[in-house]
C-alpha cells in the first residue's frame, strides 16, 4: 500500500507543477486562444494524474522540479523513504558474492532498519490509510449522488420532436441520433450514461411556444459533449481528483477543466451556426440561469450548466478564429504537452554501446610530478541487460615505453596523461575505451566518508608503515565499519599477501562491490551529483557533468544487483626479466575475451 501511495503522491506533485505553469499561461497569453485550447491544455494534468509512466524526451522540463518524476513502485518508495542513520548497522556473513565469496566482504545482507525510518515509516503508512478513507468517502458520495440522479431521471419522457433531435444530430455529425428525454425532476440540461448516453432536458424549455429554438442551441451543446466524449472524460477527472482528494491544486484544476470544457463547447456551437447566434444563445443560457437550483443535486459527474455569467460574456466576446491562430494554438499545445508530458531521458535510448570507463586510482597529489598510481579498474554498464563488467588491470602490467623499452603500467601512468593511458590499454587489449576517471586517495576518502562507510570482513590483519609515501596501516582483521581513511588502508596494503599485488586486486573487487551494492542512507546513484562536487577537487576526468547524470540515472533505474556483477578475468603470465617482476597479459586471448563486451 506504501508504494502505491507514494506513487500517487509523486504523481500528484508532478501533475501540480504542470497545472501550475498551464495557470499561469492560461491567464496570460491563453486568454486569446480559443477555449478548446485551453481545454487540451488541461488534459495534460489529467494524464499526469492517470498514469504514472510517460514517453521519454530531451526536453522534459518537470525533472528540474521534481527529480523523481517518471518514478514509481518500490523504486520510488526507496528515493523517499531512505533511512536517516549516520551509522551503517552490520550485515550479513553468509550469502555469496560475484567473486564467489563470503557477503560480508561484498557488503550484503540484512540491514537492523534505523528507529527513526521505522517511526517514518509508520506515519507514511498512517497517511496512506487516511487517503484510502478519503478515496472511499468520495466515491460514496458519488453512489449516492448517482442513485439520485437515477431515481429523479427514471420517470422522464421521451422527446417526440424527432425532426429537431436529427437536424441537431446532422449539425454536429454525429454517427447516430441521441436519445433525448424531458424530465420535471431536473434543473438544468445535462448527459448521462456512458455505454449509452442520453440527453436529459428539464420540462419548463417547452413551456413557451417559441421554445424550439432554445431547445436546439441546448441539444447542440449536449450533443458536441457526446460527439467529444466529454462525458467520459469528465468521468476520468473526477476519478483523478478522488484519488488526489489531498491535493488543494487539484481540486482547482478540475474546476477550471470543467469551466473551459463548458466555454469551449459554446464556441463549437457558435461556429456549426451559419448566422450571428450570439445573443440568442447567451439568452437561453440567462432563461436557465434564472430557474437553475445553484445548488444542482445531480452532483460532479452532472453535465449541469454553470459559470453561466462568464459563459455568457464569452460568447458575446466571440470571434471565429483565424487559420493563424488555430495553427499557433495547435503548436502551443504541442510544446506543451511534450515539455510537460515527457519525462526525462535516463540514458537508456541514446545508448546502443556499454558505458567503458577506465578508472586510474592515484596516490594523493602532493608536490611531486610523478604521483604514485595504484589501480586500474575497467568497468563496461550494458543499459540493456543491466550487466556491469569489471575488469581489474594489474599494476604490473607490462607495456612498452616510448623508448620501446619495458616498464611498468603503474610508472607509465605515472608520467603519462590519462589520455596516453586509455591509448595504451586500448592497443594491448583491443578495447574501446574513450572515457577515463582519475581519482586520488583523497577523493576516495571523502567518498567513502559521504556514503556513511563500508560494511566489510577484513581477512587479516594489516600493518604496514612507509614514512616516504605518509603511508600508515592498522587494521585488525574481522568484520566492521571502514570509514574512508581505513578503505584507503585497506586497498594499498600488499606487502602482508604472499602473491603480493594480485592479492591486494582480490580485495579492490571486493571493496567494488561492497560500495557497489552497499545498502547505506545515501542512494550512491540517486546523489551521484552532490557526491561529484564532494569530491570533484580531486578528480580529473574527461565525462562532462550531463554524461554523469545520464549514466547515473540509468544505472540508478536498474540498481546494480550482486548477480549482474560480471567479473573477467585477464589470461597473463609472470615473467621476471631484468631483476623486475612484471604479469604479462596475453594480448591476443585477452582481445579475443574483450571484444564483444568493451
């Protein structure tokens, strides 16, 4: 029921924003367009209420205001209710990560909920009751108001003037003559039914013997609502507005809605006229007035003449429309109803090709030109299977220097533009990577620090001082809460593992993972904005800040799930030539493992 709810409350936020901007317009420049403009306007709130899903556009604008726009489900109840504990709780030992070991070092499992999400929890349920009652309420008001309308309209009689009924159905072109009934129970004019509908007409239009030219100006009223199904879409906008009962814009949009249907459906008759019918139908709208009950029993789903003063002032205002202005009202509402329809690209349309990114981890920047560099992480996202490959590049790696020489990844890297880099592993690997993220330890701290840390099992423990690099490690072995500064511990230890630099890269995955799929109170994806600035000092990197959000918006949608992890491994060899150790990767298998995924 929580997801359903916060479904609604995210539509009804959207819809307002869009009722809001058509308000305005509509009482500015929309004052000149003719009605039945203004009446298409406000269907676009009416779809916003509806349904919850859209078409996906460049242009959207209602994300700049709502964020979450486009949401629904259990998606959407996790972007609002996200816990507000600064302590990561510890999880879980026992489930398998995508390395194939234990959760804990992947940071899964079960999370002891927070007391405030629980108390935060129990109100959003309380309100969601609330809602349901006033759902129930309305729609027994609505019974009721039906059952009404059915007992005063069950002794009408039906209208002989046959002649009248098909010259008026002729006017509007409707594929079949309406039926139309004459009832002393009623006050006003109005359609019912929706399988069947029929015209209801109150009994004192016929007391006059000149009657036949109001009846007809109000036939052809009724009849251009059912010929525009007016009746079915009044009918679904009062369905919106009990489901958004809560919702103070709401209730005026279906008012205004309800205004601009009514003035837009004189001007239609105003132009199946062939002569001046101006003041004769602003008459026969006063002649109703006068003996219309203000208090109209047929209630909302009534098609009952009202705002009948503004009605009249319009239709005495009233021009036929030129070709100009019809093409530019059509194409307001155009814009219109893409801006504020379509909900923003999440990246998926526009990508055919999986998200490469080399990340290249440095040392901290310090005063020293040639910064130690330590990882290498290739990561590929494939937006249509949700997959996120991972390949860990040693730091050993062998290349060849511009002296044709052998040296290290790491020292190349060190000395080399990241863009030399991402050259490099793309004429070793095969690959295509063209984007690159250059981080330090810095950055990697105050990252760690904004997500609320890690929960991980270290494996052993881990000591190691080096003063020449202001490197110190103490880490005692066994589960916990890493902050930053002990994840940054964590990946450079090497010289405790007995196969040395390939050990330490076991880890780096597993610490990918854990942030990865942490379950913390800061959705990574979701604030990947915020997190960028925290830590964009010390970042360099060659994707511009509409490339990040629509990459964080897709994985964001998906969420990244343990199983869609894919790790792949390199095919190398670990040759010691020169007195130097170096892991050779085998070109041609390792290009031929590449190529369809990077």
């Amino acid at each position: 029921m929580i997801n359903v709810f916060m479904t609604v409350i995210n539509m009804s936020i959207t819809a307002t924003f869009a009722a809001l901007i058509i308000l305005v317009f509509r009482s500015s420049l929309g004052k000149k367009m003719p009605k039945i403009f203004s009446y298409a306007l406000w269907g676009i709130v009416l779809l916003r209420l509806v349904f919850p899903f859209s078409f996906s556009s460049v242009f959207s604008i209602l994300d700049k205001i709502n964020p979450n726009v486009g949401q629904y489900g259990e998606s959407l109840s996790k972007a609002y209710l996200m816990p507000h504990s600064n302590e990561l709780p510890p999880q879980g030992l026992e489930e398998t990560n995508f390395l194939g070991t234990t959760a804990a070092n992947a940071g899964s499992g079960a999370v002891s909920a927070p007391m405030d999400f629980i108390q935060g929890n129990s109100i959003i349920m309380g309100c969601a009751v609330i809602w349901a009652i006033g759902i129930a309420a309305l729609l027994m008001y609505s019974l009721i108001s039906y059952l009404k309308i059915a007992r005063r309209v069950s002794t009408a009689t039906r209208l002989k003037k046959q002649d009248l009924i098909e010259r008026c159905s002729d006017m509007v072109q409707l594929r079949y003559p309406s039926e139309v009934y004459s009832s002393d129970q009623v006050e006003s004019p109005f359609v019912c039914g929706i399988l069947k509908s029929k015209i209801i007409l109150p009994n004192f239009l016929f007391q006059n013997e000149a009657y036949e030219k109001e009846v007809q100006h109000i036939l052809l009223h009724e009849m251009v609502h059912i010929k525009r199904f007016d009746y079915i879409v009044k009918l679904l906008a009062y369905m919106a507005l009990t489901i958004h009962w809560f919702n103070p814009i709401i209730w005026g949009w279906f008012y205004l809605a309800s205004k601009d249907m009514e003035l837009s459906c004189d001007e239609k008759v105003l132009r199946l006229s062939t002569m001046d019918q101006r003041e004769n139908y602003a008459n026969t709208l006063l002649g109703i007035s006068i003996k219309q009950n203000n208090l109209f029993a047929e209630g909302l789903l009534g098609f009952g003449e009202s705002n009948v003063g503004e009605r009249v002032k319009n239709i005495m205002k009233y021009k036929k429309p030129t070709k100009g202005v019809i093409v530019v009202s059509t194409l307001i509402c155009v814009i219109f109803g893409i801006l504020l329809l379509s909900n923003p690209l999440d990246g998926r349309a526009s990508m055919n090709e999986p998200m490469n990114v080399l990340f290249i981890g440095a040392c901290e920047t310090g005063s020293n030109t040639n910064i130690p560099v330590d990882s290498f992480i290739l990561m590929g996202y494939e937006a249509k299977t949700s997959n996120l490959n991972v390949v860990m590049i040693p730091r050993d790696t062998m290349l060849k220097g511009d002296d044709g020489r052998n040296t290290k990844l790491s020292l190349y890297a060190s000395s080399h533009a990241p863009e030399q880099v991402v050259q490099k592993l793309n004429e070793l690997l095969g690959t295509n990577i063209s984007k690159y993220v250059k981080t330090d330890t810095a950055a990697l701290r105050d990252f760690i620090d904004a997500i609320g840390g890690i929960s991980y099992d270290v494996p052993q423990d881990m000591y190691y001082d080096d003063p020449m690099q202001g490197l110190h490690i103490a880490l005692k072995k066994g589960p916990q809460i890493l902050n930053g500064k002990q994840v940054e511990m964590l990946v450079r230890f090497r010289k405790g593992y007995a196969e040395g630099d390939l050990a330490r890269i076991d880890v780096q995955k597993d610490v990918l993972a854990a942030i990865l799929t942490q379950k913390s109170e800061t959705d990574i994806f979701k604030n990947i904005g915020s997190l960028y600035k925290l830590a964009s000092k010390n970042i360099e990197t060659n994707i511009d800040k509409k490339e990040i959000k629509k990459y964080a918006a897709v994985v964001r949608n998906d969420s990244i799930k343990k199983d869609k992890i894919k790790e792949i491994n390199l095919p190398y060899s670990l040759p010691f030539e020169d007195g130097i150790s170096y892991v050779k990767i085998d070109e041609e298998k390792a290009q031929q493992l590449l190529k369809d995924t990077f």
